[in-house]
C-alpha cells in the first residue's frame, strides 16, 4: 500500500516588524516622488528665462528719460521697432505669441515679424531677412530678432496733452507640455502722446 509524505509548509510565518518595514520603506520612495512632482510644480510656475535685448524704431523720436522715447502721433500712420528676444535660460522654449498692444490704445495692433536666422537691426517694411511672425522654437542661450509693426489710432478716445507709455509686453511661451504666459520689459519705454484737436479731426467732429 502506497503513502504520500507531506513536506513541510514553507509559507513563511507572520512578521509584523517586517511588514512595518515594508510599508515605511514604501511611504518613504511615496513621499520621494511626490516631493519631486512638487519641485517641477514650482519650477515651471516660477521659471520665466525671457528678456530682451537691443532696440531700434522707425520715424522721428526724442529721449524720453534715461530709457524711453516718445514718439510723435500721425494718424493713420506706421510706427515700427525691433529687439531680440532672448531665452536666458537653460532648458529650450517654445514662443507661441507675443501681444504688444490692444485695439483701443494709441497704437494698434498690425502685425508683428521676426528675422529666424537672428539677423538683428532689420525694420524696413518687406526687408528680405523678416517675415512673418509664426511659432518657433527659441533654445537655450538663443535669440531671435522680433519686429512690431502698429498704426496710430483712437486719438479721438484720449484728450490732447495725455498720453500711452507702452513698457512691456506679453509672451505666450511652453516650457515641455507646460504653457505660461509673462509679462517681459521692452528695451526702452515708448511713450506717444495724443495730438492736438488740430490734429485729430475725429475729435473736433
């Protein structure tokens, strides 16, 4: 008559301690992960690498303090300037827009341009080396040349003898998957002022 010989359990007995152990070393690489998650949070909220460099404009200007020109109204008219936009930073940028201006101030939005072989110092309009403004890529270290073309305008919504002093502008921009937006200081100030009622027929009307 044949048996069968039982073998020895080999599930290993209960240890609390060990158990324990398990679960703190688990909460610990938790809490590892969790702290890393937080510190690219507040990177990316906090990192804004933008500025800006160089500056030139079109039409007849004057000083306006230390760093700014005022500029003298022309309805109707065009006024261009140009700078570079510059990724100060470590990690590459995607640019997706840069806004200057609104639709009811004393310079209109009419188009903005950018050189992509960073050729800084072209502001004529149909230079060969500007075209027209898309989204690009901007690494770090690199610049690239930025033109804003605006018409003035609305004088009829600011009396003679006040006037727009334009110091920065907004940036649209992604960090990875991340998209911020900043507020970046122009080189110089631009000042325009609005013109007399001689000047601004739509006003006297």
């Amino acid at each position: 008559m044949g048996f069968v010989r039982k073998r020895p359990s080999t599930t290993p007995a209960y240890n609390p301690a060990v158990r324990m152990q398990a679960r703190l070393w688990g909460l610990f690489f938790y809490l590892i992960v969790l702290a890393f998650l937080g510190a690219v949070v507040v990177f990316v909220v906090r990192y804004q690498p933008l500025s800006t460099g160089n500056f030139t404009s079109s039409g007849p200007v004057t000083a306006d303090g230390a760093n700014g020109i005022r500029v003298a109204y022309a309805g109707g008219e065009t006024f261009s300037f140009g700078f570079l936009l510059i990724n100060d930073g470590p990690v590459p940028l995607t640019i997706d827009k840069v806004q200057f201006t609104g639709p009811n101030e004393l310079l209109v939005p009419l188009k903005v341009e950018m050189a992509s072989r960073r050729n800084a110092g072209a502001i004529a309009v149909g230079a060969p080396r500007l075209e027209r403004f898309m989204q690009f890529s901007l690494g770090a270290g690199e610049r690239t040349w930025i033109v804003v073309r605006r018409e003035f305008s609305n004088c009829v919504r600011f009396p003679a003898g006040t006037f727009e002093t334009y110091t920065q502008f907004l940036v649209t921009f992604k960090v990875g998957p991340f998209t911020k937006h900043a507020w970046i200081p122009l080189p110089r100030n631009i000042r325009v002022d609005s013109p007399s009622d001689a000047l601004c027929p739509t006003r006297m009307g």
